[in-house]
C-alpha cells in the first residue's frame, strides 16, 4: 500500500491580509523536509484544499489507493515529523493509532472503498 501524504497550500484562507507564504505553504515546507529525512519526498503532494478551511492549517493522509483517508486540521509545522511518520506507518500496513499530539486534530475519517 502506498500512502499520499496532502498538504493544503491555501490556508488560511480567511487571513486577512493573507500571509506570504501562506500557513500552508509553511507547512508543506516541514513536511516535505520531513518526507526527505526519512527518504520519502515523493509521498507529498502540494493540493489547494482539504476540506479543513474552518480550522486551518490541513492536511490528508489517503492509505493506498481506494484506502481510507484521514483528514486533519489545525496543524503546525512542528507536527510534519509525527504526520509523516503516521503515514509511513499506515503504509506499511500496521494498524497503529493516530498518533497522541495528533489525536485532537483529526478533523475526519473517510473509510475505504469497498471490494
Ligand atoms: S483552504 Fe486549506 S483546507 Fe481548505
């Protein structure tokens, strides 16, 4: 199973003036130099949205293609290593839980498709 790691580069998108670079963009940057530690850049994607507008900045982890996807909100930078390491894990097919400085920031689920 291959995990995708997506990084909103739009929040937050009711800043006014908005910032440049964006809480989006700052964090795709720690995530992406997190991917590259752990030798996985290719597993992050740069999106415009995820859905958390309301409570910025988000990101979603889909497991695999048709897997389930998580969805976070309210993210800092400091979180790219956890969330990188969570997806890497999920991958891999454990069934790890979110992890804890994560846990409140889930902002959904989605299941994975069936059959
Ligand atoms: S604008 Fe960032 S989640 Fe929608």
């Amino acid at each position: 199973m291959k995990a995708r790691l997506f990084v909103c580069t739009t929040c937050d998108r009711y800043a006014l003036p908005p910032p440049s670079p964006t809480r989006g963009e700052t964090m795709l940057a720690s995530v992406q130099h997190a991917a590259e530690l752990l030798g996985v850049p290719g597993m992050v994607s740069a999106v415009p949205c995820v859905n958390s507008c309301p409570r910025p900045a988000g990101a979603a982890v889909r497991e695999g293609r048709g897997g389930g996807v998580f969805r976070f909100a309210l993210l800092t930078p400091e979180d790219a290593p956890a969330l990188v390491e969570f997806a890497l894990r999920r991958a891999s097919g454990e069934a790890v839980d979110v992890p804890e400085s994560l846990a409140g920031r889930v902002a959904s689920y989605t299941l994975p498709r069936v059959g």
